[in-house]
C-alpha cells in the first residue's frame, strides 16, 4: 500500500533555524497508483541537486540563521493521476510543512519532468519566492497567474524525447504576461534523464537557488536572460561556463 503522506527526506545537516529553504521534487508518470520509492532512479536523479546547493549554502547566515535546510519530497504514489493531480496535491503539503518549520524563510523549489508541472503550479504558496523547472512536463493547459513575483527558471534538453521543449517555451512566454523575472534555457546535447550534462544542468540550479536565496550574487547569465525579450532570453544556450 502507498505510504498516507508525502515523505520529506532531509539533505545534508539539520537545519532547525536556516537562512532558507528548498524542496526538490522528482519526476513520475501521468497514470500510477504505485508508491514512490528512495531507490527509483526518478527520486535519485535528483539528489545531486540537493546535495549541491545544501553544501554550497552551509557558510549563507542572515538574522534569521544559517545554511538552507534542503529536503528531497517523496510523493505518495508515483503519477499525476489526471484529475486527482498527487503530486502537485503532494508538493503543496511540503511547502505548508516547511513554511511551518520555519516561518519566515524564503522557500525556492525545485522540480523535475512532473516534478516541474508540480512546482511551477504550486509557486504561488507563501513563503516562495522563486521556482525552477527541469524538463518540466506541460501541455499548454497549466496556469501561469500563481508566478506572480516569483522568479522562474526553466531548462530544457534539446536531445528531449520525454516532455516538449516547445511546451516549455509557450509556458515561459505566458509566465512573462505575470511577472518579469523569467528565464529558459535550452541544454544543447542533453536530453530527458539530464547525464550528458549533468555538471551543467546541477551548476545552473545551484546557481539559480543561491542567488534567489541571497546566499551568493545573482548569477549574471541568469539575470541577464531574465532582461532580454523574447525569444532570446527564452532560448538561452546554456553554456560550461556555469561550472
């Protein structure tokens, strides 16, 4: 039997009074009833993420504390399930049990294929304020209101066979009708399962997470996508730079 509740799995050390928050959240299928696992390869696949930013966030101390408590969401069953949207119900009720934890924190989330979807519809929960989505799986029904002055980063593979680059796009150019902080990038030779490139996909996200945060400068590449007009900004190469 799935498990009754999400899962938040903690990254790296405890954090009980941190300076912020992420959630990461994983990839699934559009029809499963079956419970998620620690051991599949879609929750995996994003470990790197959040070992990555927790580290580089350790030294990061504002008034409010230090470091950036980092979970990894293990959602009840493995689908979006129509209808239903588990996993977006799911990710919901991580970013109220967080905020909970600890009021005040700034909250950036973090999500893949339909973690993606996930994210991007929950980004208007208070506390976020910005929301990355990797290979996100859209189809041109998903909202863009909740964006609202958030700060939004997308990337896409262009090798992808899984979800539509061009989905992703549309939605970017929709996000920028609601709030002015929007980048996408295109992830040349890379596609669905992000390994090609993995050190520049986990490079951008850290990145990204840091400078929403305040623990580091904005990235600049990040912030200059986000000024230019479409489609430039939208269909930024991203480039080993961010290494």
């Amino acid at each position: 039997m799935p498990d009754p509740t999400p899962q938040l799995d903690p990254v790296g050390r405890a954090r009980p009074e941190p300076a912020g928050v992420l959630l990461v959240t994983h990839g699934g299928r559009a029809h499963s009833t079956a419970p998620a696992r620690r051991r599949g390869l879609a929750y995996r696949r994003m470990s790197p993420f959040a070992r990555a930013v927790e580290r580089a966030g350790r030294g990061y101390r504002t008034a409010l504390g230090t470091g950036i408590a980092t979970h990894l969401l293990r959602y009840r069953v493995r689908g979006w399930n129509g209808p239903a949207m588990d996993a977006l119900q799911d990710v919901r009720w991580a970013v109220r049990e967080l905020t909970d934890r600890h009021p005040g924190r700034p909250v950036v989330l973090v999500g893949h294929s339909m973690g993606g979807r996930a994210v991007l519809r929950a980004a208007g929960a208070p506390g976020v304020v910005a929301v990355c989505a990797l290979a996100p799986w859209l189809d041109g029904s998903d909202p863009v209101a909740q964006l609202a002055g958030r700060a939004v980063l997308i990337a896409h593979g262009d090798r992808e066979r899984m979800t539509d680059p061009a989905a992703s796009y549309a939605y970017a150019l929709r996000a920028r009708e609601v709030t002015g902080r929007v980048a996408r990038f295109d992830v040349h030779g890379d596609g669905h399962a992000m390994l090609r490139r993995a050190a520049d996909w986990t490079a951008l996200v850290r990145r990204f997470v840091l400078g929403e945060l305040g623990a580091e400068p904005p990235d600049p590449v990040v912030s200059n996508a986000m000024t230019e007009p479409a489609p430039a900004g939208l269909r930024v190469a991203l480039g080993p730079a961010h290494r």
